[in-house]
C-alpha cells in the first residue's frame, strides 16, 4: 500500500490531490482590525459584517486540521511600532484622517503588539502553530514563510482567510510563482465586496486553474474525516 496516498478533493476547475503532510493550512490576516468595528477595514469605509461569515467555516476546518496534526500557519499584516517598515505611499493611501500607526478603538491601526492587529480569538492560533507577521498584502513578501515551508516539506497550501481579492490574492500568486499548489475553500475566503469575492475566486480557478483550485470547506472536511485521525 502507497505509504502517502493523495486524498482526492472536489474542485474546480479539477479534482484537487491533497498529500497529507506536504500540505499546510495557511489563515491569511483573521485579525481584529479586519473583522471587528474600529479596524483598519473599518476605518477605510467598509462594512467588517461582510467577513465575518467566513469565521464559523475558518474554524470548523482548523479543528479538523488540528486533529490531523498537519501544519497550520496564521498569517497577520501589520507594522513595526516605529513605522520603520511601513512605505509612506501605504501610510498615506485612501486620504483618511486616521491611516495605519494612529490611534483607533483598538489600539494603533495594524501595529504589531496592539490589540486590533491580532487574529480573533475565535482563531486563535495554537502554541505550536507559525505566525507570520507580514508588512505588505502576500504572505511571501519580506516574511520567512518560504524557509517555514521548505523546513516542513510543504508543497501544497490550503489557503483561507480574508479578504479574497487583497491578501488572499496577492498570497496565492505569490506562492503559485513559488511552484505550491493552492486549494481556497470558498466559504472560507471573504471579501467587504461581494462581486470583488465572487471574481476573485473566478480569477484563481481560470485558464486550467491558473493560479489554484477552488472547492467548499464540506468537500475538504468531508474527504479527511474518510482517512480519521492519525
Ligand atoms: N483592504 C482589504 O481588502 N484588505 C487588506 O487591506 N488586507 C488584507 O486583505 N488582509
């Protein structure tokens, strides 16, 4: 019997084959200035009621994940305290009275350390679980994700998290040029705009699936409760 079987996952535009234990969980930016009033999202006009949907899906997965023991990795945007890694054109951007390292109801907007830029306690990550603190919009971009990946043998990725089209994006064509396969359970990606969600998610599975697959979290659940627990 093949030792490392593929499991085969519905997706579209094709069948996904998921190896266990080549794949990881990547949760792209579940945070508190996101999802919850006062935030970052909040602050440049959007309505955070649109992501949290996504939150349920997130953490049935997680557990299931979790009761694999396979790698999951929690991704958060944010800046240092003195701004030294924060580009002014981004500190400047949307023209808003309040932008990122001013004081919010949270803390300072998407500062490392400050209450706001951290993941939802619904998420929370586990002790042994990577957290990968990024300054741009992809996980890949001045992080050590990459190494992470490479240390753990990791070739394909799971990728949920907001907002589809912004962070959820960038990070799937940033680990596509790296040569991982991407999986994004739809349910499990969301946006602050429905017609950005929907297209986003069309851009990945286009072409043959030019960046990735797409599939419901039902589907991946469903196929790991097939092979139990190890
Ligand atoms: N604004 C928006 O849609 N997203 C972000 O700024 N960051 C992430 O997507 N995480």
């Amino acid at each position: 019997m093949n030792a490392n079987p593929t499991i085969e996952i519905d997706a579209q535009p094709y069948s996904f084959g998921l190896s266990p234990g080549r794949c990881a969980l990547l949760v792209i930016d579940m945070q508190r200035d996101f999802l919850e009033p006062g935030g970052f999202g909040a602050m440049l006009g959007n309505d955070v009621s649109q992501l949290r949907r996504t939150i349920e899906p997130n953490r049935r997965l997680l557990a299931a994940w979790r009761a694999q023991g396979w790698l999951a990795i929690h991704t958060r945007e944010g800046h240092r305290p003195d701004l030294s890694d924060l580009p002014p054109a981004k500190k400047i951007r949307g023209r808003t009275q309040t932008t990122i390292g001013d004081a919010g109801p949270m803390g300072r907007i998407l500062i490392r350390g400050e209450p706001g830029q951290d993941i939802i306690p619904e998420l929370y990550p586990a002790a042994n679980e990577p957290v990968i603190d990024k300054p741009g919009k992809g996980a890949f971009y001045a992080t050590d994700l990459q190494l992470i990946l490479q240390q753990h043998g990791i070739s394909q990725l799971v990728v949920t998290g907001v907002t589809t089209e912004v962070c959820v994006n960038s990070t799937i064509r940033e680990a596509n040029d790296r040569g991982y396969e991407c999986l994004v359970p739809e349910d499990c990606v969301g946006s602050y705009f429905p017609e950005f969600h929907r297209a986003g998610l069309k851009m990945i599975a286009a072409q043959g699936g030019i960046f990735g697959w797409i599939t419901h979290s039902d589907h991946l659940i469903k196929a790991m409760n097939v092979i139990g627990t190890s």
